[in-house]
C-alpha cells in the first residue's frame, strides 16, 4: 500500500496530503494478533484482550478465595502471585498465576510487585499449593 510522503521542514503541508492521509488510513485494516480480539459494529472496531483459554482441571475450583501477593508479571500475561490461604500473617501456601481479564483493558495501569489482593478461585490458575 502506498503511504502519503512525510511532510518536510519549511514545506507547507497542503489538504491534497491530508486528503491522502485520509485515503491511506481509511485502506488499512487492523489485524488481531495472539491474545487480541476485534470486534467490528457500524461505529467502529473494539479492541479487547482475549480470555485466557484454561482447562477445567487448571483452575481451583473448590478452594475459597485466599490472599495473594503480586511477585511479577502484568495485566495481559497475568500476575505471578503468592497465595495465603491461612492469610498474610503464616507462610504462603501456594503460588499461582492470578488473571483479571478487565484489567487487560487498561494494561498501561499494571499492578505493581508486593500488591496483596483477594484471589477469586475463578480467576487464578494454581502452579503449586492448595489442594487440587
């Protein structure tokens, strides 16, 4: 696809370039890449993080929430979490990898190490502890 020439210092910049900017923007087309879902309605294209893709057995389904510390990680890959289920104040009982699919959404806004959040069965895949 052809693009519109950058404009250059000290030339003017004319409404036949902005018209072929126009031409050019409105010819590309957004493509989904791993992780990343488009959703296309008559005003316009939604971008959003697709739902990580778990099996039954990856998530703990019947233990209750517990405490978790963020170790690392972000809103798109997910945090790698320590878990408390007897709470922060006793050893960690676990780890697992803790996902917030709206976050996602707003992955400029990641959460930073040693944040302590309530873990949701429903969104934490268990790497080690809790019972299985």
């Amino acid at each position: 696809m052809k693009t519109p020439t950058a404009p250059q210092p000290g030339y003017p910049v004319t409404a036949n370039w902005g018209r072929e900017v126009c031409d050019a923007l409105r010819r590309m087309r957004l493509q989904a890449g791993p992780g990343i879902r488009l959703s296309q309605t008559p005003e316009g294209t939604t971008i959003t993080a697709a739902p990580a893709k778990t099996t039954r057995q990856d998530v703990v389904s019947t233990d209750p929430a517990c405490m978790a510390r963020v170790v690392s990680g972000n809103a798109l890959s997910g945090y790698k979490v320590d878990l408390y289920a007897d709470g922060l104040e006793e050893d960690s009982t676990g780890t697992g990898t803790l996902f917030f699919p709206e976050v996602a959404a707003y992955a400029s806004q990641d959460l930073p190490a040693g944040s302590v959040l309530l873990a949701h069965p429903a969104l934490l895949k268990a790497v080690e502890g809790l019972s299985e």
